[in-house]
C-alpha cells in the first residue's frame, strides 16, 4: 500500500466530481455531516463519577474525518463548532442552561479541540490509503484517540488541578467503549471501500 501517495476518500466518490455541481455536494455533506455529530453527541451512556459520558460522538467525529478528508472534515467540525458556539444545545453534554462558550470553556473544552485535531488526522491519513485496510484504519482509529484524549486531559487537568484524579474522570471510563468502535470503524471502513470497488486505486 502505498501510505504517502494521495488517494480519493469515500466521499470523493459519490456524486459529481467536479464543477459548480461538487461544490455544491460538498455543501450538502457538510449539513450531513453537522446533522451526524448533533444526532451522535446527544446518544450517550452516563458514567459515574466522570464529567464526560460515553457516546457516539467520537465515533462520527473520527469517521466523517475520514470519509470526507482533511479539508471537507475541518469545513463540516468547523461548522458544528461554529453552531454550538451560538448557543445551540449539540454537545454531548450541553443543555438548555448549559451551553454556547460556556459549555466550550468547561471541562469538555480540551475534548472539542481534540475533535479538531483528530478530524484533520483521519482526514490526512484517509487520503494516504490507511481507511482501505483494518490495520490501518484501525491504527489511524487508535491515533485519532490519542489526539482527542491528549488537550482533553490537559485541560481538566489545567481546570481543576493535578491533584484531582484526572484519568479516572476523563480516560479510563472509556477505553472499553472506545475500543468497539475502533474495531468497528476497522471493520467498516475497508467494507465500504469493497463496495464501492475501488480498494485498490
């Protein structure tokens, strides 16, 4: 497999591929896109003791960043961050009262970076091939983890002190929870890619 050559994402191959008519796929996935991370961030599991529940909002972040690709991923995180920031209840755990610039400087603050940065990392490594193969996939699944759990931790950690038990309440709750979906994402991703019969372009 050739991991540094540039190759199309799943998106790419739906639908026009150039032209005014692209542009305006690209636009329409982008809503869909923003439609998914709102639907997914409000599916969640409570964990107790932990600021942050188990969701599927990961697993959308992670899996529109490689479906769409590094730019068309950072276009449509972008445009979800945008929303939230205005006061719309997106987030996994805003509320009515809770919510906007509030809820973003709170303690999922460092999580929603992440989501920034993981985007990008799955759409660069989605363009490199790696979304076409279970290993890959699921190593890029692996590293997109790290990014989103990196500046999350930090910032709880800046939030409420290292002496707080940081790692109890924004890591460990959720390895198990975040392992089924990197193997699902390992599993889906290369299927997709069968079906769409371009695996090996």
């Amino acid at each position: 497999m050739q991991l540094t050559a540039s190759h199309a994402v799943l998106a790419d191959h739906f639908g026009p591929r150039a032209g005014t008519a692209r542009r305006i796929k690209q636009a329409a996935l982008v809503v869909l896109g923003i439609a998914l991370l709102i639907t997914a961030a409000k599916i969640k599991l409570p964990v107790p003791g932990s600021p942050v529940a188990i969701g599927l909002g990961t697993f959308a972040v992670l899996s529109i960043g490689a479906a769409y690709g590094a730019r068309l991923g950072l276009a449509t995180i972008t445009g979800y961050m945008l929303i939230g920031a205005l006061g719309f209840d997106i987030f996994q755990s805003s509320t009515a009262e809770l919510n906007g610039l509030s809820y973003m400087t709170g303690s999922t603050g460092g999580y929603l970076v992440g989501y920034i940065l993981a985007t990008l990392l799955l759409g660069a490594l989605a363009q490199r091939g790696w979304d076409r193969s279970m290993v890959w996939m699921g190593l890029a699944m692996l590293l997109g983890n790290v990014l989103l759990y990196v500046p999350g931790l930090l910032w709880l950690g800046q939030l409420y002190g290292w002496d707080q038990p940081i790692l109890a309440w924004g890591l460990t709750p959720f390895l198990l929870g975040d392992a089924l979906k990197l193997a699902l994402a390992a599993l889906l991703f290369p299927a997709l890619w069968k079906l769409v019969g371009d695996a090996r372009s």
